[in-house]
C-alpha cells in the first residue's frame, strides 16, 4: 500500500537577528502518513500559535522544513522539478481562510475558475472549459447561472468560499489543505461548507488535511484529530475519542472552553496555572500552563499509548506503553 503523502520528523525553526539570533520552534518532529487508497478527513487543531498554518505552508511547499522532510508519493517535495512538480502543484490544492483575499475585485469569477484551466491545459476549447467550471461549481452546490459573470462583492462570504472550492476540485486533487475554511463564514453557511468537503472526501477520493481551533467544527468533519501546541503533538487518535474523553490537560481545556447550550452550565471552568519556566526549548511545552505540572515536565515527555486510537504527550500516563513518534499515523483511523 503507497503513501500519498508522509511527514518525516518534520520540524520547523523561524529565526531573527544575527548577532543575538533568536529562534521560535513553529512545529517540532511531526511525523503522519497518508495512504494512497484511503481517502480520509484528519483535523489539526490548536490555538493560535500552535503550529496549524505552518504545517498547512509546509505541506504545500511554500517554505521548507529545517530539519525532516515532507515526500509526496515518495519523493521530497523539495527537490522536485518539472512534470513532478507540476502533478505535484495540480494534485495538492488549498482552501484558505479569507474568502475575500483570494479574488481580484477587478475580475469576474469566471477569471478566478479559468486561470487553472489554462495553467494546467484541462480543456481545449472555450466550451469544454465552461463545462469543467459548470460542473465544479455544481459538485460544491452552486448554480452556474448564479455566479459566473458576477463579481467578487456581488457574492456572499458563502458562495465565495465554495467557489474556491470548486476552483480546487477543477484540479482533480488528491489532497486537500483546509485552512481554518468556515471561520470567516456565518454560522448559517458552515454546514454547507463541511458538508461540500466531506462530499469531496466520500465522492471524489480526496484526502483532506482540516485545520482549525474549533473543535465542534472538527467533530463534525473529521475521523482523525492531533492537537498541537507550541509546534508540538499533545494528543492524537480517533475524533470522537479525543474530544469526548480528553486526557491531555491541553486538549481538556480546549474541550472545557466549547460553549454549551446550557444557560447553567459554564465554560472554561478549568483554571489556568501559570508558572515560571517551562518554556518551547526545554520540555514540555505547555508546563507552564498546566494544572498537572511535575518537576519531570521540564523534559519533553514521549507519546503514550493510551488504547489503539488514542495517544498523549503526557507523563500522567508515564505507565503506559511509549509509542515512536513515527508511528504517530498508526493511531490516527481512516
């Protein structure tokens, strides 16, 4: 069975000055794995900071790892050239946050759909073309007649996000990098846009890598869930697991901070300690905050395995069995 796509202890340093030269750690030894015939949604969430839309940059080859390597289809992402190159650009699409930034006022948005079909040669007349775009923008529950010819600002945020959708799906990508996607929409318009995605994961086979702070966003989408923070992986494994029972006290005070329907029931009731030390470069990244901290924190503690789906950075389960943390992706279900 080959790999899509693989990350190999993956990290990434961002680096300012020369003579007191300080150094931020974005995202520390990530390792995960893709399979090639196993279309799936995995969720990277965490707050703001946390490494989300480093990895999302990594992933599509905007900036280059300082240590590891990223391989599509087993070769570094980094040194490809010509025809692989281009498969590469054409089959790894994004959907950013901002559905505004990615449209020129200027222009119609038949421009936006058909800059991809020329770049990529997919159609060799003007109505072939027309086609593909028609059936794109019906594919993400759009009518055609509704938004071609029209500009950017004659478009809700909505439509707007689903025709960036559609202008990846023109690609027939494998995979998906998914940018905090509904963040910028209404509420009333998210579960259109999930539903598109998952429609695009069941229907066409595409991998989708969802990245957010929103947990109930990702329940919702995902199958598999890793929950960064500070660059590194507090907690992995199956959605459903993680968020209805978390055990990293990160990721329960990311659950505790949801709000509830519930007039009577308060959020972020978990307090937040904070202490001295335990800063990035010396263990565990979240010591400083945590309510659970011990004197053994200030090293960074492995991955656990707490059942077959599940697994936490966290020496509150010191007595479980270590996992590898290239074998990260073992715990994370398709």
């Amino acid at each position: 069975m080959s790999n899509l796509l693989e990350l190999r202890n993956v990290t990434k340093v961002y680096s300012r000055g020369v003579i007191n030269a300080n150094a931020t750690i974005a995202l520390q030894d990530i390792s995960l794995t893709l399979k090639e015939d196993e279309p799936t949604i995995m969720t990277v969430a965490g707050e703001s900071g946390s490494g989300k839309t480093t990895l999302a940059m990594l992933l599509l080859g905007f900036i280059t790892p300082t240590t590891g390597e990223i391989l599509y289809r087993g070769k570094n992402i980094t040194t490809l050239r010509g025809k692989d190159k281009l498969a590469y650009r054409r089959e790894v699409q994004a959907v950013f946050q901002d559905p505004f930034a990615v449209f020129n006022p200027f222009y119609t948005v038949d421009h936006l759909l058909t800059v991809p079909i020329k770049q990529f040669k997919l159609a060799r007349t003007k109505a072939e073309a027309r086609k593909k775009m028609e059936e794109a923008l019906t594919a993400v529950g759009l009518r055609p007649e509704d938004v071609l010819g029209r500009f950017p600002h004659q478009l809700s945020g909505g439509q707007r996000q689903r025709i960036n959708v559609a202008r990846a799906l023109l690609l027939k990508p494998r995979l998906l990098i998914a940018d905090e996607p509904v963040s910028m929409v209404d509420a009333s318009l998210r579960a259109n846009i999930l539903e598109t995605l998952r429609n695009l994961q069941r229907d066409h086979g595409v991998s989708i890598i969802y990245i957010t702070h929103d947990l109930t966003t990702a329940y919702h989408i995902a199958k598999s869930i890793i929950v960064l923070y500070r660059g590194g992986v507090m907690e992995a494994g199956d959605v459903d697991t993680v968020i209805k029972e978390p055990q990293h006290p990160y990721t329960k005070l990311l659950v505790d901070s949801i709000p509830w329907p519930d007039l009577n029931r308060r959020w972020g009731e978990q307090q937040i300690k904070v202490r001295e030390g335990g800063g990035r470069s010396h263990g565990c990244p979240f010591m400083s905050r945590c309510p659970a901290a011990m004197e053994i924190c200030k090293t960074q503690p492995p991955l656990y395995e707490l059942n077959s789906h599940h697994t936490a950075s966290c020496y509150l389960y010191s007595q479980q069995p270590e996992v590898v943390r290239e074998r990260l992706s073992a715990f994370l279900p398709s």
